[in-house]
C-alpha cells in the first residue's frame, strides 16, 4: 500500500514539474488547447520526469536500506535517461507543424530520415544495452 502511493505521488509530482517546466521553457500555457505537437511536447516530458524521479527514489530506497547498488543497474538508468533525452530531441528538432508545410519535398523526407538515424537509432541501441545490462545483472544476483 505504502509502495502505490509512493508512485501515485511521485507521478502527481511529475504532472506538476511537467506543467510547470512547460510553462517556463513557453512550450505549452495551461489552460490553452494544445496542438498535437505539444501533447507530445507534455508526454516526452512527463515520461522523463517521471523517469527521473522513480530512478532517484529507486537508488534513495536502496541507500536507505544500505543494500549494495549493482553498477549495471545505475548505468542502465543513466543509459535509459539518456535515450528518452534523445527522443525528446528528435521531437524537438522535427517539428510536426514543419511536416504538413513541406511533406511533398524530397529534401525533406532525407531530413526526416537523418534526424531519425541522428536521435531515434541512437536512442534504440541504449535501450537495448540497458536491457542487456538489466537482464545480465539480474543473472548474476541469482
């Protein structure tokens, strides 16, 4: 019970940063209708933040506890941080709004295709290494 309304407070936690760094960064304005851009502006962001904070209070709990923290695990979050980061970037940098003015261009289309091996193929491999390593660890604690 006390471990659901941890999440449950940390994911009301990470709506309110969410809206509150959006705001800031004058990515969305509450209370406005948001574009489809935008809503995944909020999602990518909620999904880090949210990321970020159950990570910390993974390795608070373990300190806490004064249980060993497995170096694989630690680098496996990082790894998983920084590729959300990346997708983020790739919704950051190719813009939705920017497809429906030029989608019948082909010099866009080979944007589209270099944005994607720049930020998704990168973010794709450091999903798949963390995994490794999550899985590889989890071998070794048995």
């Amino acid at each position: 019970m006390k471990k659901n309304l941890t999440i449950i407070g940390i994911t009301i936690l990470s709506l309110v940063l969410t809206f509150f760094f959006t705001e800031i960064m004058s990515i969305y304005h509450f209370g406005t209708i948001p574009t489809l851009l935008t809503t995944l502006y909020l999602i990518s962001m909620f999904s880090i933040i949210e990321y970020l904070l159950l990570s910390i209070y993974y390795i608070v709990k373990k300190l806490i506890k004064k249980e060993k923290l497995n170096k694989k695990i630690i680098i496996s979050l990082v790894l998983l941080f920084i590729s959300l980061l990346l997708i983020l970037g790739y919704i950051l940098i190719l813009d939705i709004d920017y497809l429906h003015w030029y989608m019948y261009s082909s010099p866009f289309y080979l944007n589209v295709i270099v944005r994607s091996l720049e930020f998704l193929l990168p973010a794709i491999i450091l999903i798949i290494i963390s995994i490794i390593l999550i899985k590889k660890s989890k071998q070794y604690e048995k």
